[in-house]
C-alpha cells in the first residue's frame, strides 16, 4: 500500500477481446493478435503486452527511466 491507496490487482479490460457492441468482431482488441483463419488459432502478442507487463512488474508505479 502505498499513499493510503490498497490496490489488490490488476485487470486488462477485456470481454471476449472486448467485443464492441457497436463494431462487433469488424475491429479487435486484446492483448494478443489471434489468427482466426488458421484452425491452430495461434496468438501473438501486441506491443501492448509490453506495456502491461511493464505496469504489473513495476506494481504499477512505472519509473520516468522506463
């Protein structure tokens, strides 16, 4: 707990790779890249995994260096 605030966790917002009610499966978002046209359906990380692995390994205080 730092500065009075108790932060328990962390959670990439996400629902079915956020299924946006207005867009349905036409835009994509999530952390990973999944390749629906092939039947292995293999995953490939965004450069936002990057960033949110950052802010968990940091506990969430990332460094002005980082």
């Amino acid at each position: 707990m730092w500065d009075g605030v108790d932060i328990r966790g962390y959670a990439a917002w996400s629902l079915m790779d956020n299924l946006e009610w207005t867009m349905g499966y036409s835009e994509r978002f999530g952390l990973f890249y999944v390749n629906r046209s092939d039947p292995n359906l293999p995953r490939t990380p965004k450069k936002s995994v990057q960033h949110y692995s950052t802010i968990i390994n940091c506990n969430g205080f990332i460094s002005p260096g980082e």
